[in-house]
C-alpha cells in the first residue's frame, strides 16, 4: 500500500459514531527550576473531528480559569 492510498483511507473513515469527549488536562511541573509552572493539555473529540492544543503556563489553573469557553470540559489535573 503506498503513502497517498493510506491518506487516502485515512481521510476516509466515518467519525459520525465517535462519542462527544472534552477534556483540560492540567499536568503541574514539580521542577525547581519551574515552581509553580505546569502543562495545559485541551482535548476535544466527537463526530465532527478531533483537535488538541497544550501550552506550558506560570499558572495553570488560572489560565484555564480565564478561558469561559471551556465551561464544559471536564478537568483533570495531574501533579
């Protein structure tokens, strides 16, 4: 099979069965060159696609306060 058929199955695939996931993963680095710094991971995935976004924060929790969009992400943090 070449690369462009596999593209091409990829693309392909029927996503209208995936289940509605959103989740913000905040993962605190315990470093002590970093105190208080940490990973804000966003997952989103459903039938329309899927999407992830990560960005290293001083204050995670905080940023993930300011974002309203995200009301309804369930929240998982990692220490």
């Amino acid at each position: 099979m070449t690369r462009d058929e596999l593209k091409q199955l990829w693309f392909s695939i029927d996503y209208s069965n995936v289940k509605e996931k959103k989740q913000i993963i905040v993962t605190m680095d315990n470093s002590i060159h970093w105190p208080g710094y940490g990973e804000v991971e966003i997952r989103r995935e459903g039938p329309d696609g899927f999407s992830t976004f990560k960005t290293h924060e001083e204050f995670p929790l905080e940023y993930v306060k300011t974002r309203k969009e995200y009301g309804e992400y369930e929240l998982i943090i990692n220490e």
